[in-house]
C-alpha cells in the first residue's frame, strides 16, 4: 500500500463522529476510512479529563497500530481534554492531528457574526474550549455558551425530530444566555441529527453552523497542502466499537447514511 493511500482514524465517544466520517466520505471520495466508536464508555462529558484522555489516547494507539495517516478526533469532548495528548503520540509516527473544535473557530472567527451561540456537552462548555479559540482569533466576538447535557442521550435513544427532542430544545434554546444571538455552534457530532429542528425553532433566521462539514472541507485542504491525497480506486471502511447495542447498530445507520457492519474490538482490558 501507497504512504497516500493509508486509511484515516477517525474516533468518537459513540456514534456521533460517524457524521464526521460520512462528510470526509463525501468529500474525499478516494480515502479509506478506520472508525472506533468508544460505545462502552459513551457519553465522555460528564467524565473526568484524565478519563477521557487515557480512553483517547488507548483509541490513538490502536488507529496508528492500523497504519492510519492521519488521526482525526470526531469528538468535542476528547477535543477539548486530550488533544495535547493525541498530538504527542500522534507525532512519534509523524502522523497529523485533526479535531472538529479548531476549523469551526477560525471559521467563525472570520466568517460569521458578532453574537455567537454554543451548544455542547458539560465538559465542553466548562473547558470553555470554542470562546478561547475564537476569541484569540478575533476578541471582538461574544461567545455565549451553554451546557446541554440531554441531547446526546435524546440523539442516542433516536428521540429526534420528536416531541420529546421538541421540548428539550426548545427549554434549552430559550435560556437567556443564548439571547440576541445571530449565530450558533452545534458544539457536538450528535448535534447534525437535530440541525433541521434547530433551524426550525429559530425560523431560520440565524446561522446554524454545518461543523461536520466545515471540519471535511479543512481536512480536504490540508491533504491537497501536504500531499496527502490517496489515488485508490478502491477504498475500504472498517468501523470498530468498544461495545455493540441493537440501538447503536440501528442509529449508526442513521449517523453515517447507509449500513455499516460493525466490529466490536477491546482495547481497554488494562485500564
């Protein structure tokens, strides 16, 4: 195999990252795809940051174990509490680091408005992770964040475009903290599932950000920078999890957009 032609790792909490993994698919047609979905251990934010960072860091491991050419941390959560890690192990192989926080801040930062929403897991908002990031890129934007710890479970359980998610959004939504916005952060790779009912509650009216493919169209640039676009004509896709669910099974469709056989490896048995 061509060093182009490597897959790349993609990693996630759960499910949510396959959203990731369907617009790179999109996007960069000819690549070859490993995703680990950590299932046994979902949802990471309300976990300790030395916990998500060992869990990301045994997931690292085992996706540079693969042979991937590039890592890509298709989870807010990890992004936030481990990505000094991943980067340091990452970088014994001279393999890059992508995450979903870093393209959608400079995108923000210089393409958006001044009143900026976010939504996003506890650990997410309490890193205040997306205000630091775009407020270093342009301190003239107000970042308004916000904790909205039922979601994932709500996406999880396939309660979207429901009236149970209806009535969650809509308490969250309604907080003063996100007044007078004129934009907003799905700060989740859950959070795609509900775009449509969230831009339906606001009318329309504000910028709801598309962060899977923002995050797609940056890796897509940074491959053509760096030489790393695969030539095969015949790409593969493996999809790991850390524990498998008929739910799970059944909502993998819905995140990636088409069937996918997944594998049920462990790679935790030492922690």
């Amino acid at each position: 195999m061509k060093k182009e032609d490597r897959p790349i790792g993609i990693f996630d909490s759960g499910m949510g990252g396959l959203t990731i993994a369907k617009e790179i698919k999109r996007l960069l047609p000819y690549e070859s795809i490993i995703y680990f979905g950590d299932s046994k251990h979902l949802p990471y934010g309300d976990k300790s940051k030395e916990v998500i960072t060992e869990y990301s860091v045994k997931i690292t491991n085992f996706l540079l174990e693969n042979n991937c050419k590039a890592i890509v941390i298709a989870c807010n959560t990890a992004t936030a509490n481990s990505l000094k890690e991943v980067i340091a192990l990452a970088n014994k192989y001279n393999v890059p680091v992508y995450d979903v926080i870093s393209p959608v801040a400079e995108k923000v930062a210089f393409t958006f408005n001044q009143n900026v929403g976010v939504l996003a897991t506890k650990s997410t908002i309490s890193s205040h992770i997306y205000k630091k990031r775009i407020q270093k890129l342009n301190p003239h934007i107000n970042v308004h964040e916000l904790a909205t710890p039922l979601l994932v479970p709500v996406i999880e359980e396939g309660f979207n475009n429901h009236e149970i998610s209806s009535l969650v959004l809509k308490t969250y939504l309604t907080n003063k903290k996100l007044q007078n916005i004129d934009s907003l952060i799905l700060g989740c790779t859950h959070y795609p599932l509900i775009i449509n009912e969230v831009k339906n509650f606001y009318l329309n009216k504000i910028q709801v950000i598309d962060s899977p493919l923002i995050v797609a169209n940056y890796i897509k640039q940074d491959f053509e920078n760096k030489k790393l676009n695969s030539s095969s004509e015949s790409p593969f896709y493996e999809f790991y999890v850390s524990d498998l669910t008929p739910t799970f099974s059944k909502m993998a469709k819905k995140f990636f957009g088409t069937c996918i056989y997944l594998k049920v490896v462990d790679i935790f048995n030492t922690i």
